[in-house]
C-alpha cells in the first residue's frame, strides 16, 4: 500500500477504513438481529465504490491504458464488482447476512490488494488488445463468482448446523433457507465455471500471442492454482451431475476451490509470477 503514488495511497486507505467501518456495521447488525444498521452500509460501500473508481481512472490516465492486466488493479476491479452487486442486489434480499457477509468479503478482497499494490507501469503492447482485457474480465468475475459461492457455502454449513443443533431461531430471517442456499452455490459455480474455462482459452491464445511458451504458463505457481480450482470445479459440477454429491461436501469442495484462488493471489504476493503483462 505504501508503495502507491501520495494521491492513490491516500484514496485507498479511505477505502481501506470505510470498508472497516462497514464490517463494524455488519457485525452490529447480526448481533441485533434486524436491519437497523442496514441504512448506513449503503453509503459506505457507495462511497468506497466511487473512490476504487476514481484510483482506476487515475491509473488509466497514468498508463493510457485499461487498468486490467495488474494484480493490484484486478483485484479492486474484483471488490468494485462485489460492492456494485451488494448496492444492486440489496433492495431484493432483505436478510441481514447478506450485506455482512458481502462487507466483510470486500474488505477481505481489498486488504489482499494493499498487499501488492504497486505503482501504475507501462503495459505490453498486447494488453491493449480485446483478447487481453476480454481475459481479465472473465477471470477477475470468474473469481468473484467463486467468492459468491464460497460466501454461500458457508452460510450453508453454519445454517445446517444450526438447524441441526435445533437453534432454528438463529437461522430464521438472518440466512436464506437450505434450498435456497444450495441453488446461490450451485449458481456460483457454474457460473464460475464457465467464466475460468473463456478465462483459461483466451490466456492460451495470448501466451502464443507473446511468444513464452505454453510450458512456462503451464508451469506458474499461479496458472497451476487456478487450473486446479477449475479442474474441481468440473468435478464438482460432474458429481452433482450423476447425482453422487452431497450438500454439506459440496459445500466443503466450494471451499477448497476458493483455497486454491486465495493461493493463486498469495502466491503472485509472496513469491511472484510471471504471469502479468507487465512482466513481458
């Protein structure tokens, strides 16, 4: 975070502590147990929203560019998708888990951003192109889709629990019902699904578009994380297919996808990657 230009890191540390103050409100509004607190999350995330914007279109001014093919950028583009859904979605689904929840995702999804933000750089020449930021988008709602179904798996597990340990009153009015719970994942997945697989097949044509070989894609910490998210994806979607799955272990693979995609996000943090354009 420290890292950023004055003005960037200036915007993005309000982000960072309106975004806190939300997950305060979210927790205060699962404690009492109504929507009493719901009048001040609206405003707060519209706010961070519109500031996540304008650090885009700074960078955009600063690289002549589409902010697309960057970490740092991918992942609040990520958090604004996050933020727009819950300000879209929230006049629909009137349950008090659903704004905490969604807070406190998004205040994950841009604490993981301060960790690699950099300064705007130039892109290759080829992110300039349709393929590369018809890449990053489907890759960066890929990921929002897992973190949805994510999400949803665990107010499954906690609803299953509860219910099973006869706290109904815990569960009613604060969390979907089962069904309901299980059609939001299984959503989530598919969807997540599709996306990845466009997101997997537009990389390939770029990485021969780039010329660094198919083997050291192939071989990127990252590529192999999220290839193998997607792959249990696809195992996930064919169980459930065939009938042979279970709610709560559905539920449990969710979570392992998502593992997989946070892996993919420390490993460019921690170790690095090569598989950013401005590496090229």
């Amino acid at each position: 975070m420290f890292k950023l230009p004055f003005p960037e890191n200036m915007i993005f540390a309000f982000v960072v502590v309106i975004y806190i103050a939300g997950a305060i409100v979210g927790v205060l509004q699962l404690l009492s147990g109504g929507e009493k607190y719901k009048r001040f999350l609206l405003p707060l995330v519209s706010l961070a929203v519109s500031l996540e914007a304008v650090i885009l279109i700074y960078r955009a001014v600063a690289i002549k560019a589409i902010p697309l093919t960057g970490l740092f950028e991918s992942m609040i583009v990520l958090s604004i998708v996050f933020g727009l859904t819950y300000l879209f979605f929230s006049i629909a689904i009137q349950q008090v888990w659903f704004g905490s929840v969604m807070v406190w995702v998004i205040l994950g999804l841009v604490l993981m951003a301060g960790l690699v933000a950099v300064p705007a750089s130039e892109p290759h020449a080829v992110a300039a192109t349709p393929w590369a930021i018809a890449h990053g988008i489907t890759m960066i709602l890929g990921g929002a889709s897992t973190v949805f179904a994510t999400a949803s798996s665990f107010l499954y597990l906690l609803g299953s629990n509860r219910l099973k340990s006869k706290k109904v009153m815990l569960v009613l009015g604060r969390v979907p019902n089962i069904e309901k719970l299980e059609q939001m994942i299984l959503f989530g997945i598919r969807a997540s699904f599709v996306l990845i697989t466009t997101g997997l097949i537009i990389g390939m044509g770029l990485v021969s578009v780039l010329g660094t070989g198919i083997v050291r894609w192939l071989t990127d910490l990252k590529v192999i994380c999220i290839i193998a998210a997607w792959i249990l994806l696809g195992i996930i979607l064919l169980l459930n297919r065939l009938l042979l799955l279970k709610g709560k272990v559905r539920a449990y693979m969710t979570i392992a996808v998502f593992v997989f995609m946070l892996f993919a996000i420390l490993v460019a943090t921690i170790i690095g990657t090569t598989h950013d354009f401005n590496n090229y």
